[in-house]
C-alpha cells in the first residue's frame, strides 16, 4: 500500500487517514495469541465484555472485546490464567483507537489444567462428594493410624515425628506409594484399600509435600476421588500445601494443611491431655468443695429453725391439745351421763307412781273372783263366792259371807 501523498497546503482530511488505517490493519486477519489473562470484566446484561491480555515475557497488554457466548464456550476462566485467544485487530472509526475483537478463547498451559480441573470439581460437587453432612468424624484416639506417602519423604518424616512427639504409644501403619507421575493414582488408589480392609486401622492419611501443578495433578483425578469417598475409614489429605487445593482435599473427611498438621489432626497431644484432666480434676474439686458447703451452710440453717432447735416441741404442744380435748370429751361425757340418769330417775319415779303395787303398799288391794274375773262392784259378787285379794306381799282367798251395797254412793 502506498503512502498517502500530503502537504501543508495539501493535507489529507483525517477520516481519510483513519480509513486507509483501519484498511491496512485489517489486512492482518484474525490470529491465535498466547498471554495471561490479566483482567476479565463481565458487564451484567450486555452483549460485550472486555478482557486485558499481557505478554508473558514483556510489558506489553492490550484490550480485547469478547462476547458472552465466547466467554461462556470458553468454559472456566479466571484471571492470572495462561490463555490463547483468535483476535482480530481493528481500528474504531470515531476514537482512532486500536482494539481487538476476540472471536474463541481457551485457557492454555497450567491455565488449560486448572480449568479441567475446577470442571470436574463442579461435577463431583454436584454428585454429593464434597458433602459435609457425609464426611466422618476422626476418632479421638486411633488403635492404628494409616500412612500413604512416598518411601523416606520429608513428608513421612514429619507425620511420624509429630505424632509421636504428641502420642509416644501411637502405631502406623505405612504403605509406600508414588507421589507423582502415571503410576501415582494406582498405587495410591491400592494402598488406600488395603489400609480401608485392614479393621486395626482406623484413621488414614495421604501425605505428600508441596509441589507444582503438575507434580499434584494425580491428587485431582476423579478415579481417586471415588476411592477416597467410598473409604469406610475416616481419611485426612495432607497434600501439598496451604494455597494447594487437590480434588481429595475436598472429597476427604479432613484436609490438613501440611504434613505436620495432619499429624496433629489424628492423635492428641499428650501434654494437653494431661493439662485438660488436671482442669477438670481440679474443676470437679471446686464443685465438690462448693456443693459441700453449699449443703453444710443449708444443715446449719436447718438447725437453727425452732423445730429442730426443739424437737419435741410440736410433740409437747400436740399432746397437750389432745389433753385438753380428751379433758373436755370426759367433761361433756359425765354432763350428758348426768342429765341422762336424772331423766331415768325422774321417769323411774313417774313409772313407780302410776304402779299399782305403789297402790297396793298403801294398803289398797285388786279383788278377783275365783275364775280371775275383776271385782269392780258388789254386784260381782254374791254370798257364798269365793273371791281372792291381790296384796302387795301375796294373794288372800276368801268366801263371801255378806255383800253390802252403799247406796246413793258416787262411786
């Protein structure tokens, strides 16, 4: 392409300029580029978003627009990942500015290694694997603690040392496995069922070192994700270190930052153990002492009250109540035993004067024929009858001789 031809007297009108520009520029076409996604903005509801991409040797970055669709067949992407990007360069007719329009983006390098893996988190999350509800708790001291590690690491080091230090009686059992490389996922994956079989054991932890993405890959495959979720024994990952997060780290029932803290994961130490049985002993002391003297406080209060100052007491008052109304029932008993026998006098006189006997000791006597007829008139009678006198002390039998009638007698 030629120059444009152009003088102080002849300049060329800058819309020419940015026309041949942009011709020239996009002559280029679309090209693949490596870089690092230095920063992602998504703009919520619009169709374009803008990504920076920096060189990964030289200071350079520049602007690159991308649509949702490329952003989300791109799959996960963050920034500080190592990307490669089809870009096609062009210049903006109003601004003059250079930008490019990026039309397919995929992460690349370790990039491209994070992205499948964070992929196959999301699955094995959505199948339960990372549930806490299905993790197991540790037990409090293990009979037997299972050791996967390399053979003389330093991570092996670190977890019998540590453990015992804390624990001096504990007991390992240890397989040796590659920690990295293609045979790491079988031998791991054998040695964890091995140890999962054996009943002594009863807690396990895979330790290995820190390392790089790669060297720690064998820790994310999904093969030995289900062999650690599917462990009837409890499992503590101790892979790498703090800022490394394998799949096993989440599928595990523990994730232990570093070897060494692992190990203080899955023994107690001794000396806090012996610290905390002194604090509850001297703890169950105090509450000893306070309840004694909580009870001896309530018994000399007991004591003080006048009812066991003076036992009796009550007793003493009681008696002298059923005294008093016992007193009174045999008061009230010889009052009414009292009235009861002057009424019985009184009605033996009344019965005595109406008795005929009363009649017949003053002389009187009850006359009755022979036959026991009453002779109540001289008309009764006639001579020569013989009639009986009832008398208070016996009976007179008698003839009649004479009968005599009163006259003009009233009765």
């Amino acid at each position: 392409m030629s120059p444009l031809a152009s003088s102080p007297e002849q300049p060329q009108p800058l819309r020419t300029v940015l026309a041949a520009t942009k011709s020239w520029v996009e002559r280029l076409g679309s090209v693949w580029v490596c870089g690092q996604l230095l920063e992602l903005k998504r703009r919520s509801g619009a169709a374009t978003h803008f990504l920076t991409l920096r060189d990964a040797l030289a200071e350079v970055s520049v602007t690159v627009t991308a649509s949702t669709g490329v952003l989300d067949a791109a799959g996960p992407v963050a920034e500080g990942m190592e990307v490669v990007a089809l870009v096609r360069p062009t210049v903006w007719s109003r601004s003059g500015s250079l930008t490019f329009e990026c039309t397919d983006l995929r992460a690349s390098g370790e990039g491209r290694l994070l992205a499948q893996i964070e992929q196959r988190k999301r699955m094995l999350q959505a199948e339960g694997l990372f549930d806490r509800a299905r993790k197991q708790p540790l037990p409090f001291l293990p009979r037997s603690v299972g050791l996967i590690t390399g053979e003389g690491s330093a991570a092996e080091r670190d977890v019998l040392q540590v453990a015992r230090g804390r624990w001096p009686g504990v007991r390992f059992s240890v397989k040796h496995a590659l920690m990295q490389g293609t045979s790491c996922v079988e031998q791991v994956r054998d040695a964890l069922a091995a140890l999962d079989r054996d009943p002594e054991v009863q807690v396990i932890v895979i330790a290995r070192g820190g390392g790089s993405l790669q060297d720690l890959l064998p820790f994310s495959d999904e093969s030995l994700a289900r062999a650690v979720f599917a462990c009837r024994t409890p499992v503590v990952s101790a892979i790498g270190h703090e800022p490394d997060t394998p799949i096993i780290d989440l599928v595990a029932d523990v994730r232990a930052a570093t070897p060494t803290d692992a190990a203080k994961r899955v023994v107690p130490d001794v000396a806090d153990e012996r610290h905390r049985v002194e604090q509850a002993a001297h703890r169950v002391r105090a509450a000893t002492v306070r309840m004694l003297e909580r009870e001896r406080h309530y018994l000399q209060t007991l004591r003080t009250r006048p009812v066991l100052a003076d036992p009796l007491g009550p007793v003493t008052v009681q008696l002298n109540q059923l005294r008093e109304l016992r007193a009174r029932g045999e008061r009230a008993v010889r009052g009414r035993l009292r009235e009861e026998a002057a009424w019985v006098e009184h009605a033996v006189g009344r019965v005595r004067a109406l008795s005929p006997r009363a009649t017949l000791l003053r002389g009187y006597a009850i006359i009755s024929t022979d036959a026991g007829e009453p002779v109540d008139s001289t008309a009764a009678v006639t001579p020569g009858d013989t009639i009986v006198a009832m008398l208070a002390d016996g009976t007179v039998r008698a003839d009649v001789t004479t009968v005599e009638t009163r006259r003009g007698s009233d009765g």
